[in-house]
C-alpha cells in the first residue's frame, strides 16, 4: 500500500485534502468547505485515471468554487428566511403582559417576566418610573430590550 502511495502522491494529496476539509465542515456549525469536499473527490477521481497534475489542481478549483457559485443563491436565501424567523419570534412578545420582578427608573433598567422568562426592560418613557411587581404589556422589543408600560384592564 505504501508503494502504491508513493507512486501516486496526487492521489495522496487529495485524500489528505478532503480529511482536512471534512474535519473543518465537521468542526463548524455553517456550511464553510463542503465546496471543496466535491472538487477533492473530482480530483481523486482524475487522479486514479492518471490525468496531470495540473489539470487536477484546475478541475478541483473549478469544480470547488463552480459549486459554491451555484449554491450561492440558495444559500443566501435560506439565510434571509433565518432573519424572517427572528423577526417573527421578536414580533411574538408584542403585546403580551408580564410582571416586573427588578424596578424600572429614568436612570435604570428593570426586568420584566413574560411567560416565564425574564427579560431586561426599559420604560417605552424614557421619563417614566414603574415599580416592582407591576404588571406590564410588551410595547416593541430591540434586540435583548423590551420596553413596556403599565398594563390597565
């Protein structure tokens, strides 16, 4: 097997190639080389039919990026449809009532408990006091932040 290595270190190089771009896909949580994957296992293939080197070199690039290319779209959309569905869950606290368990003051930020989770909490009135253990309603979330204001029946 050795000898056969080292007869055909092209093929070598491209094993060693694909281990090393399937351990960094495995080791992320995006899709980030499975580009490269494809165009190591073209090359393997060239390379077990004796093609050039470089000939190779330039299939596995094309084929690598070709890929990459033609998922591109697809890739950037899926991404949008990640925002939508954050967007949506933010949107999802609008409106509903909690408790304040931690004060809010001009100078300082509270926590309010809606549903069971707390959440920092800031006055929609940049002026206004509420006092712990008043029931308030989500006016609009930013980020990590809601801001609320008394709730009345």
């Amino acid at each position: 097997m050795l000898e056969f290595m080292l007869e055909h270190l092209d093929i070598a190089m491209w094993i060693v190639a694909l281990i090393l771009f399937g351990v960094a896909e495995a080791a992320t949580v995006a899709i980030v080389s499975i580009w490269f994957i494809l165009g190591a296992l073209v090359a393997i293939g060239l390379a077990l039919l004796g093609v050039p080197v470089l000939l190779q070199i330039l299939v596995f690039l094309g084929v690598s990026f070709g890929t990459l290319a033609l998922c591109r779209k697809s890739i950037i959309s899926s991404m949008g449809q990640k925002k939508i569905a954050h967007d949506e869950a933010q949107a999802a606290l609008v409106g509903k009532t909690g408790v304040l368990s931690l004060p809010i003051s001009p100078a300082s930020e509270g926590q309010a408990v809606i549903d069971g989770v707390p959440w920092t909490a800031r006055a929609v009135d940049p002026d206004m006091s509420i006092e712990k253990d008043t029931r308030v309603v989500v006016c609009r979330q930013e980020g990590v932040y809601i801001y609320v204001e008394r709730y009345e029946l």
